[in-house]
C-alpha cells in the first residue's frame, strides 16, 4: 500500500467488504483442526477483526447471528479505513486532499454496493 500510494500515485484506495464474509463468521465460529499450528498465520490475520467482533457483540447483545455477522463485516471496513491512516505516508496524503479512502459493503444476494459515509457514520447505497 505505501508504495502504491508513495511510489504509484494511486490517488484512491478502496476497502470492499462483502455478505456473508467467511473471515467474518470464522470470528463467531472458529474453524475446526486438529492442531492450530496448521493454521496459525489465518489465526493471526483473523485477530485484526477481533476488534469489530467483540464492539459488534457488546452493542447487539442478544440480536440474531445474520444481524451480527453484516455488522461486524460493516465494521470491520471501518476499523480498516481507520488502521491505513496509522501508515504516515496514507495520514498525510488523506490530509493533503491527495489521496481519498473508501469503505465499500458489497451485499452478495442483491449485488448492491453501499458506501461508508463518515459524516452520517453509516453505509449509504452507492
């Protein structure tokens, strides 16, 4: 990403969240082995949704698995929107007007794509 955005010039940078994500559910339902030495590095990158897992799980305690799988997937986008800005390069750019970030939700069954709006702080059909 930092040479893409340093190097490239890439001006936009698009995170595309999607229904029924399998990395999304493998937070609620870890996958099953018979030794987690076989998956340790997917192990790894699935704590980077922990995040919106256990947010997403304090707020819709109670609430219906599909209504918490799409709102940890929704809110995984932004926690990603918001882990590019700790990239210096990506900081100063977005703040210089020079490069724009985008959350994107793609709903599989419908096709539709909504986008983060970060004035409402929701997604917002695109």
């Amino acid at each position: 990403i930092e040479y893409a955005v340093s190097i490239l010039g890439v001006n936009d940078i698009i995170v595309c969240g999607h229904s029924h994500c399998g990395a999304i559910n493998a937070l609620f339902t870890p996958p099953k082995v018979s030794n987690n030495l076989e998956i340790i590095h997917t192990l790894k990158w699935l704590e980077l949704g922990m995040a919106a897992k256990n947010d997403v799980e304090n707020v819709f305690f109670g609430a219906s698995d599909d209504i918490k799988q799409s709102a940890t997937e929704k809110l995984s986008i932004i926690y990603q929107l918001e882990n590019l800005l700790t990239y210096p390069a990506i900081k100063d750019k977005v703040s210089k007007k020079e490069l724009f970030l985008h959350g994107w939700y793609y709903e599989i069954e419908s096709g539709t794509i909504s986008y983060y709006d970060d004035k409402s702080d929701r997604f917002e059909p695109l």
